[in-house]
C-alpha cells in the first residue's frame, strides 16, 4: 500500500506555516517585479470576499482586511523539507514527487504503527504539527493514492480493488494537476478541452470510455489517463535520497532593529526546527544562525561577518532538543556579541545528532542537566566573560600558568573510583596530610625586595597586607622554559615567610630574571 | 496542647478552670483543634549527612561537612583555608560528583589543585574579577606588560594621599563588582542544582566588602540547598553568614615552629636558604559553631607540599 500526503494550495500554506497568527485572516500570495506584481494564490477566506488569482496588487489592496505576502522561495523550501521529514518520520521509502506531493511506501508498515486508517491519521496529525494542513490518502498503487488525496479532504483509504469506485467522482482535472511546465501545460489543457467537448466531467465518465476509441482519438496518453482514472496503473516508487538538510528561514519585509523582536521570529524557527528533528528522532549538537544585514559600514568589525552577513555558531556539549533552551541560549549569545546593524533575513540551520544514550546508574551521584546547565554557563558567561567559565585543562609544560579553559560538561565518563585512586596526583594527596595549597595573584605583585648577602630581608609591595620583615626564607629555586618560543621565561623561586605586625604569611616570590624586578606570584594557604 | 488539656480533664471527670477560657479563645481565634499541633508531634529535622571533608582531623572535629547546609571556613592568610578548600573539591569528585568553585579574586593554582587530587573534569570554575586573558603564560613581554598598569598606578610610594584614596575606592568597587558576580553566580548554580559541592572562595576579599553581603542572601542561599545533597562551603577571613552557616570552622596558623626558626636565626645557628625547604603548614582548626551545639574543640594537622614527598 501507498501513501499521498497533499498540501493544497501550497503557497499560501508555506506563508502560513512561516506566520501561523495570519491563518484566520484572508492572505493573498503575490508574485512579480514592483509594480506589475500579482496575485498568485489566495486562502479561502480571500476567495471569499472576491480576490482572486491574477488580481493585480493595486486591486487586491482594496480590501482593506487582505493580508498580502510576497512568494517566498525560502518558506516553499522550508515547507517542503518539513513535508519530506513528515514523510520520512513514517517510512524510510519515500517519493519526492512534488513540493506540495510527497509518496509514501506503507509496505509493512501495518505491524509497526497500526492499521492503515491509523497511520494516514497519524500522518495527516504529523503534517499539522509541522505546521502543514494536509490531505492523505492510502490506496493500492502510489498513482491512485495521489488522485485522492488532490481530489478528497482530510483522510481518505481506499481498499484494494475499490479504487475505480472511489475515484469515480474526482473531477477530470486533477489527472492533470501536476503539469509545471509551460509545454506540458499547454498539451493538458488540449487534452482537457477535448474531454470536456465530448461530455467527459469526472473520472468515471473517462474510466468508461471504450479503450480502442479512446486509443484512436488521444493515442497512448488517453490509454494512460484512463489507466489513471480507473486506479490500476502499477509503478515503482523514486525514492528520493537527499542529505539530511534541517534549515528554516525568513526573509522581513521591514528590517528588525531590535533583538526582542528578534527572539519572536527565532522562536517559531526554533520550534519548527525542533519539531523537524523530533519528527526523525534526532537532536542537534550545533546550531548556525545567519543575519543578513542592511548596512555593512556599520557592523561591527569584531564580529564574523561574510558578505554582509551576520554569522554565530552555537556549539552544544551535548545534543539536545529543546526549543525553548536554544532560544535562551541564542539570546544570551546575541546580548554579548549584537549583530550591530538592522536584520533583514534570518537563516538557522542545525546539524543533526543522534540523540545521547545515557543510563543513569541508582546509587550514581547526582549530576546537573546538562540542558540547565548549558543556561546556567551561558549567563554565568555573560557576566564574567566567556574564558572564565569551565574545567580546567593542565597542559603539558612545566610553566606556571601552563592551563588553559575547557567546556565543562555536565556528563563526564563515570570512572571507577579505585581507579582514580591509582592516579599520581591521588597518591599525592594521601588520606594522612593534605597538600598545601597556592593562591595566585593575578596579575603578579611588583614587589620591593630589600636583599641582605643576595638574600631578601624586607618586601614591600602595594597591597598593604602583603608586605613585612622575611621571618624565614627558602630558595632561590631556578626555573626557566620556553626559550626557544618568543614568550621564553626564565625565574628564580623564594618561598618567603613574612611577619606583618602579629601575623604571619607564605608568600612565593618570583624574580624575574629576563624582564627583571621582584613580583610576588603568590600566597600558600 | 490542647487536646492534652481536654484529655485530661475528661478522665478525672471534671472539668479544669481554664477549659472554658481554652473553648473561648478557640471560638475567636477560630482555631480548630486539628490544625493545632502539639509540639511534641512536631517533626524533627533530621540530622544531615555528614561527608568527609578530605582532612581526617577536620572529619575527627566535626564529623565531616554536611549536605543540604553551609559551612563556613574563616581564617587569616596562610591559615589553610584554601588546602581545606582543595581537599573538600577533591574528596567530592573522588566521590563522583560534580563541584563548582565561584572564585572571587581567580586565585585558584591549577597545579595546585592537580596535586590535591581533584579530577579537573568534575570541577566547574568561575572565576570572577577582571578581564584577563585565560591561561596566558607569564613570558618577558606579557609579565612586564601586565603588572605595568598596576605598577604604574599603585606602585609608587611616593604618590602623594589622594592618589592612595583613589586607589582605595578604586580597589573597593571592583571588590564590590567581584562580590556581585560571586553572588549572582552562587545564585544561578545553586538553582541549576546537581552539584555535590559549590565552594565561595571569598577569602581575599576584604572583610568590609564581604560584609555587605545581606544575611537574607545566606538565608536563601540555606534555604535553597536545603533537602539537596548540595554542599555550600563559603572561605572567608571572618565569618559573615550568622546564623545561616550550619558549622563554622576557624583556622589559623601555628606560628611556634617559625618563631623558633626565628629565634635560631638570631643566635645565628640557621642553614642556608637554599638547604631550606619549604614543607607545608601547622595549621590549627577550632570548631566555632555547630548544628548540635556541642562545645567548641580544636585540633591541630599538618599539610605538606607538593613537593615535599
């Protein structure tokens, strides 16, 4: 068994499902260069108070409730890939067969997902959340299935042998719907016109003609039509085999200047991305937002800017699937890094992931949500910059400062905790003593040192608590490195123990032997 | 109480002279005797879970540091606080769960905290402060050029007293930024939840700015980790959070060794400094407060290098 899945009228379905507050209203699709701009395509609230395709813009705008939007090939596109991923979410066998006609093989399907009633009723329920109101029909052979759903509303199935009954009462024109070149179309309305000359209105009428006549008057393409109109065509399916594209956008009529503004529109992309992805199972790990700007002079230079456009990549730890956390998070990045001129099109695109896997253990730890956490970072980033939130990575050099910043994830590997104990640093810090500890001014401390026989006696330095006699003093301990890089460093080391009135403090004291001068790099606590 | 009282007086058969004052008292403050609870019936807090805190005599003074409360740790400088810190993070992540450290001043010493033994992927650091670059390595240009602007400033002893006092208020409003970065950090990590520790470094803060902090924030902050295995541990130089700490710990340091040295440096029977090294810390803690007021104790541990073998 196949499956049609039918978008009618699939223009103003595309501008709809980009901008669902229009659906009560009556919109009208426009098409053509200023001022010579038609109407292309109408709801059925707009054919109700009399617009009508063909209508000039000047026309239509006399009424004054009309909504007029521009074709979009952006929604059209969107609009299709959420069909084809309707589609997919169902079989794996799947007919692009137009944009607002998508086939599908059901075949053993049935012990999967239900009874064929069920899954066209699920279909045509998956094309609505996607924001698609569709017909569906199931029927025998695909050509059959794809008459209906053009021809009936809603959900239709048709039994096995009963096709040439139910296609009975279609209309003759929609054996010609799909013709969408200007050649094609031109040789179909030929043909309708002959049918409609010799009385011929709907299916049945054609279906009843007497083949050698027919094959006499209209050749091998009246035989097909008839095969057609009778439902007994037999073809294979052209499954279609495109790489997964999870892309939406909008193209404003009037620039955005403003960034809340902004979040309304990224939220409904958002959500039909999420819904596209959840719809295939899969989540995302990355998320490409692209503005293109209306003033390039005015952006800001710190930004990574292509040909006018505005790009930020949002990197997940983790891939996840919520519309809501990637809205706040995309936010968050928009407050630190604005775009810095008007907004005219919005792109975002994400790179699909397979969902993450994860057992929690019962007597495991708690750990945070990853999802919360990736917030809770974003705004702690916002505040205090975005290198000074993370883990900690030691790097391989013996330099003081040899650490860099990482991503802190939520979810790291579960070890075994006597494995960590055979770890060297483990070993270090042993049950009996804990490891004395440094605290580091950052910036180091120019200090004064006053030296006795090479040997510092007094240290004076800017902050008042860091400064005194040297009660007690170890060292010097020679350090050098990197001296083959640019940024060689070489010192020597005094671990100091100072007298500030009745208190007593360790300091590290480093003399910098390359740039010169006496800085305290730190205080053991 | 009153259920006792109608008990009562029920049995003996005859009534008490204040029931019909108790009958009157409930039929104006409209109190029925179900929404009365005796206080005997009242529930009693359970007694927290009490963790190691990586220090064996810390754990033999207090038990350990409790979830779902604040410790307090307060000392000068050099009296152990941050190697009390380090063993706390990484007894936690021994334990498997994830730590966050909201640094005040961004003193923390990676090596430091390697050689404590805290698995670095569990540990969340926020360090707090000015913009600095990440990890940038201290070389011959980048060392003069980041204490230049501090030198130039700070460093002159000759500056005349107002050049001091813009100084001052200078250093107290980035205490003042650092300490609202602290707290808003504190507060949104706390509400992400899922961390076993989350340690408040705010030991070099000055202790008038670390005041400011409103009690109701410790309040919140207590009442937040309540019933979470969370365990909010706050270094400071003095105590600030009141009675919103659950235990408070003091420690300090034994300074008898080193006046020794001293007095052995002065009779000139002293080793060369470079035969010296240095080993670690006597600290000395004492027990301030506890969640079952038992009396203050103290206890004296030694920490000891990373180098120090």
């Amino acid at each position: 068994m196949f499956a049609c899945i039918y978008v009618p009228n699939f223009l103003v379905a595309a501008a709809l499902r980009a901008e669902p507050e229009l659906k009560p209203r009556p919109v009208a699709i426009l098409e053509g260069k200023p001022p010579l701009e038609t109407i292309i395509a109408v709801n059925e609230n707009a054919s109700r108070l009399g617009i009508a395709p063909g209508m000039t813009k000047s026309q239509a705008e006399l009424c004054t409730e009309l909504a007029l939007r521009p074709r979009s090939p952006l929604q059209e596109s969107s609009a299709h890939a959420a069909l084809l991923d309707c589609a997919q979410s169902f079989s794996p066998c799947v007919e692009d067969t137009t944009c607002d006609t998508v086939l599908v093989d059901l075949a053993g399907m049935e012990s999967l997902l239900g009874s064929l009633p069920e899954i066209s009723r699920a279909l045509c329920d998956r094309a609505a959340v996607l924001g698609l109101n569709a017909n569906v029909a199931v029927a025998s052979n695909p050509d059959a299935a794809l008459l209906a759903a053009r021809g009936l509303f809603g959900v239709t199935v048709i039994p096995s042998g009963d096709e040439a009954a139910r296609l009975g009462s279609l209309p003759i024109k929609v054996l010609f719907a799909n013709q969408l070149d200007e050649e094609e179309k031109k040789q179909s309305d030929l043909r309708l016109e002959t049918l409609a000359r010799w009385g011929i209105r709907d299916l049945r009428a054609l279906a009843a003609l007497p083949k050698v006549s027919l094959s006499e008057r209209l050749g091998q393409e009246g035989l097909r039509l008839q095969q057609l109109a009778r439902g007994a065509t037999s073809r294979t399916l052209v499954p279609m085999e495109e790489p997964m594209l999870f892309e939406e956008s909008i193209e404003l009529e009037h620039p955005i200047v403003l960034l809340e503004p902004l979040a309304f529109l990224l939220n409904r992309l958002l959500e039909q991305l999420c819904t596209r992805l959840g719809s295939r199972a899969l989540c995302t790990q990355e998320l490409r937002l692209t503005l293109d700007l209306e003033n390039f002079s005015l952006f800001n230079q710190q930004s990574k800017i292509n040909n006018q456009q505005f790009v930020r990549t949002l990197r997940l730890p983790l891939p996840m699937l919520d519309p809501k956390v990637f809205l706040k998070l995309l936010q968050l990045d928009l407050n630190a890094h604005p775009p810095g001129a008007p907004i005219l099109k919005i792109h975002l695109a994400a790179e699909p992931a397979r969902p993450r896997s994860a057992q929690g253990g019962l007597f495991l730890p708690p750990s945070p949500e990853p999802e919360k956490m990736e917030l809770t970072l974003a705004r702690i980033a916002g505040m205090v910059g975005e290198n000074k939130v993370g883990a900690l990575e030691l790097l391989d050099t013996h330099h003081p400062e040899g650490f860099r910043m990482q991503r802190f994830v939520a979810e790291a590997p579960q070890t075994n905790p006597r494995e960590t104990n055979t770890d060297s640093a483990s070993d270090l810090a042993d049950e009996t003593s804990a490891v004395t500890a440094l605290r580091r001014f950052r910036p180091p401390l120019r200090a004064n040192v006053t030296l006795e026989n090479n040997q510092p006696v007094h240290l004076a330095c800017r902050k008042k608590e860091v400064q005194g006699d040297v009660l007690w003093k170890a060292g010097p301990w020679r350090f050098s490195g990197d001296w083959w890089e640019r940024e060689a460093w070489s010192r020597d080391e005094w671990d100091l123990a100072l007298r500030n009135g009745e208190t007593i403090s360790f300091y590290r004291v480093v003399r910098d032997l390359l740039g010169g001068g006496w800085f305290v790099e730190g205080m053991y606590d | 109480m009153s259920s006792a009282v109608v008990s009562t007086s029920a049995a003996l058969g005859r009534p008490f002279a204040f029931d019909g004052e108790i009958s009157a008292i409930k039929k104006q403050s409209k109190i029925t005797p179900a929404s009365v609870i005796p206080a005997s019936r009242l529930e009693i807090r359970p007694a927290p879970e009490m963790v190691p805190s990586g220090i064996p005599a810390i754990d033999a003074l207090t038990g350990g540091l409790p979830r779902g409360c604040l410790t307090e740790i307060c000392g000068p400088a050099s009296s152990g606080r941050t190697t009390m810190l380090l063993a706390a993070l990484a007894a936690a992540t021994r334990r498997g769960e994830f730590c966050a450290l909201i640094d005040a001043s961004d003193a923390l010493d990676p090596q430091s905290a390697f050689a404590a033994g805290i698995e670095l992927d569990r540990l969340l650091w926020v360090r707090c402060g000015e913009e600095t670059q990440p990890g940038c390595p201290i070389s011959r240009t980048s060392f003069a050029r980041e204490v230049g602007k501090a030198s130039q400033s700070a460093f002159d002893f000759d500056r005349t007293r107002w050049k001091e006092n813009v100084i001052g208020e200078k250093a107290s409003r980035h205490s003042e930024h650092r300490l609202e970065q602290v707290l808003r950090a504190t507060d949104l990590l706390l509400e992400s939840g899922g961390f076993g520790l989350i340690v408040l470094d705010l030991s070099d803060l000055p202790p008038q700015a670390a005041r400011r902090v409103p009690l109701t924030t410790w309040f919140r902050y207590r009442r937040t980790i309540e019933h979470t295995p969370t365990i909010l541990l706050a270094i400071e130089q003095h105590p600030i959070a009141g009675s919103c700490s659950s235990l408070l710990l003091k420690l300090d340091l034994l300074k008898n060794e080193l006046l020794k040295n001293e007095a052995l440096h002065a009779t000139q029977i002293f080793r060369p400094t470079h035969a010296q090294l240095f080993t670690g810390l006597d600290i000395s803690a004492e027990l301030i407060s506890r969640l079952d007021r038992k009396p203050a104790r103290s206890v004296a541990f030694a920490t000891k290098t990373a180098w120090a073998g």
